[in-house]
C-alpha cells in the first residue's frame, strides 16, 4: 500500500472515529420511539422488558407519553418495570429500573424478571403492554424453567459463552430453559393488547432470537436445544435433561392465539448504522463498500477474510479505488483457547487483523461492540493504523502471543489502543470500518 495523507480530508483514525460516532447515533432508539407511539389505552399502559439499552428505551417512551397524553393522575395510567446491565441505568419518573449481571445471569435479574412476568399475568382486557427489548435481553431477563436453578443457568451461561457458540444457537438454549423467554411473556400477558419494541442485536434481525424472543413466537424445538449442547460438549444438570425431554415445557409456536394483539416495532438494527457510517464517509470523499450487516464466525477468521478484502483494495482497486472504507456488522464469536486472557470479540478480531496486514501501510482500523462493552471488560473494542505493529515492536509486545491466549484487551491496552466508551445504551452488535488509502 502507498500512502497518501493528501487524499484524506482528516487523520486515519479522526474518520474512523467519525465513523464510529455516525454508526452510535443512528442506533439511537430515542430516535425512533417518537415515531411509533401507541394509542392511549382504556387501562394502564405497563412497560415492561430487559436489555442494554430498555432503560434508555423506557425514558424515551415515558417522556413521549407524558407529552402526549399529559401530566394528571399519571401514576395511575403509567407504570412498569425494565431491567438492564448494571451501568446502562437511565431515570424514569414512573417506570423502575433494574440493574443485573450481564452475560452471566446474577440474582437480581432473576427477581425482576419474576415481577415482570407478574406484571404481565395481572394485565387486563383495557390495558395495554409496551416491551422495551434489546440485546442482552437473554441474560437480563433470567427466570429459569420450574427445576432449574439460578446456579445451573450460571453455569450454562459461561459454558456457552466459552463454546464459540453463535447468538441464535446460544439464545436457543436460553429460551428451552427459561420461564419467560421464547414467546413466554406475551402468553402471560396475553389479556392485554402488547406492543414490543425492539432493537436488533442480531444477524439478520429475527425478533425471535433478539433477548430469545420473549413476546416472540418460537420457531425451535427442545429437540434444537438439545443438539446445539451436544454440538459444543455442553453437559447438562439432570433438571434440565428432565425439562428438555417434556414437550409440556415446549415453547410457545407460531400460530398460537397469545400473539394475535401483539405488534412488533423494529426500532434499530445493524444495517442502520453500517449506512450512516457509510454517508458520513461518502461525505468526506471516500469510496464505501459494506460488506454486510450479518457476518458471522471465529473472530480472528473474519479478521483474516477482511484482511484479504483490504489488501484487493490496496492492490487492485477491487471492489473500490482507494481511498475506501470497507464496513461491516454481525456478531463474530471466540472460542476461549487460552487461561486468563482479557478480550472480547472485536479485540479480539482487531489483534488479528493486525497480525495479519504488519507488514502493510497505508491502513487504519476499528472495530467495536455498540452497546460500549466488548465482552466482560471496560472497553467498546479498539483502533489501530499502519503504526500500530511498529509500536508493538518497540514495546516488546507479543501480539501472536496474546491472541494464542485471547488476551486482546491487554496487546490494545499496552498500545494505548483501546476504545472506551462507556455504556452507550443502544446495541445494535459489532461495527468494523476498515479504512485504506
């Protein structure tokens, strides 16, 4: 690759930054809420749901309704309950917000979401319930199948997330063990009219899979379950064995009456944000290419397959002339090979893309979680450019090292490369820009 700075309107990683912020803001489901409000019910209007980004959601809805519908006796027509990751908290007035453990399920959300179920079983013919759902949805909203305890989620949960299992896979074991995801909650409050709000966190979109679908009907089987554990080599208590093999625990399917009064509102999703990074860099005179809103694999696998896209363009002009932007979306995943790394997926995907195109100029990267918390630590993912292997050099860092043991948060970390956020409440998956010149 040659480099150009003359060809650039701003610094590699100030576009990669401009980028980042244009994807974050078109994720705003405040944005949207406005847009899509519901009629005023005869009853309550009960906003209920989990997720990164429901308690941002349900301010945005409260502070709608209070404009529309006004002020007077509001405590008697307006209430509800939403549960999200501890530090992702917004203000309600009229709505209780819920802070629990997110990816690993902790007491707390096992609480929540048993008044939520409540909540939606006490919901009358003249009510009407509004689901806030986002991703994170799963873990958040953690009330286990009658046998299964909070201890046997726990452990499930961080085998999954070990296993290099995908989001629809993990999500579908979720929903088969759990009292109230996998179409559960609109069943319990299936008196009420329900509205479900949703921002996508999935490849492809499905509400079904999004937080595993707790006002969506299920498409999968216990049969579907069982295979995806078995696939990974996930052991099982015998509670869950139990539970797994009686279609009385089934959930609930397509087609069943409880979704008949139930509208679904698709507020944000992946695809949004990948094209107002890719207006924003149109904007400053580069060429865009988005490869997709959906990918999926090993992070450090991807990495390699964007590397090679880089260098077509670098090389050949293919499939743009540089200077180009490749973006993309979806929600790679890291088989946990090593013993007490630090990293999540997009740190991961970085640290191999890295290795991959050392030798290479004329390049800057980011990669980062949307919701500003890549896997279980501080950061939303991180940034490197043409320099970065160099300073590894200089540092005595050991790159292939640190991905060998998927310890990427700490190779960024050592290179004053990490990108952190803080929560942004939103999350609509990974974002990857990709900028050559």
């Amino acid at each position: 690759m040659t480099l150009q700075h003359n060809s650039l309107s701003a610094s590699p990683r100030e576009i990669l930054q401009k980028l980042m912020t244009a994807a974050l803001v078109a994720a705003d489901p405040a944005v949207q809420i406005p847009r899509h409000m519901p009629e005023q019910p005869k009853g309550k209007t009960i906003v209920i749901g989990a997720g990164k980004a429901s308690a941002h959601m349900a301010r945005s809805f409260e502070e709608c309704w209070i404009k529309e519908n006004g002020s007077k006796d509001i405590a008697n027509r307006l209430c509800g309950l939403v549960v999200t990751r501890y530090g992702h908290a917004a203000p309600c007035e009229h709505i209780e917000i819920v802070e629990a453990s997110h990816p690993v399920p902790d007491e707390a959300g096992q609480k929540a979401a048993g008044r939520i179920l409540e909540m939606a079983q006490n919901a009358g013919p003249d009510d009407l319930i509004v689901c806030m759902i986002s991703g994170g949805g799963s873990a958040l909203l953690a009330l286990p199948a009658p046998g299964i305890t909070l201890e046997d989620k726990q452990a499930i949960s961080k085998a999954l997330l070990k296993s290099g299992a995908t989001i629809s896979e993990m999500n579908c074991v979720r929903k088969h063990l759990s009292a109230i995801k996998g179409g559960r909650l609109a069943l319990a409050g299936s008196r009420a009219k329900m509205i479900t709000y949703l921002v996508s966190d999935v490849p492809g979109d499905d509400p079904a899979i999004i937080a595993s679908g707790p006002t969506i009907p299920d498409p999968t089987t216990q049969q579907d379950a069982l295979a995806i554990l078995k696939r990974y080599d996930i052991a099982l208590p015998e509670a869950a064995n139990k539970l797994l093999a009686d279609p009385e625990h089934e959930t609930v399917k397509p087609g069943h009456d409880c979704f008949n009064d139930n509208d679904v509102v698709m507020l944000s999703r992946p695809q949004d944000s990948l094209m107002a990074a890719a207006s924003t860099a149109q904007d400053m005179g580069l060429n865009t290419v988005i490869l997709g809103d959906a990918i999926e694999g090993e992070s450090r696998e991807i990495a390699i397959m964007h590397a090679g896209i880089a260098r077509q363009v670098a090389t050949h002009d293919q499939p743009a002339q540089k200077p180009c932007i490749l973006l993309s979306g979806g929600e790679t995943t890291v088989t946990v090979r090593g013993d007490g790394g630090r990293g999540g997926r997009n740190a991961e995907f970085m640290l191999s893309l890295l290795l991959q195109l050392r030798d290479e100029t004329g390049f800057a990267a980011l990669a980062i979680d949307t919701d500003g918390i890549d896997g279980s630590e501080d950061n939303a993912g991180a940034i490197m450019d043409e320099h970065s292997w160099q300073k590894a050099r200089d540092r005595k860092i050991d790159l292939a090292d640190h991905l060998d043991r998927n310890d990427a948060y700490s190779a960024f970390e050592k290179l004053d490369d990490l990108i952190v956020t803080g929560p942004t409440l939103t999350n609509v998956n990974d974002f990857r820009a990709i900028l050559i010149f």
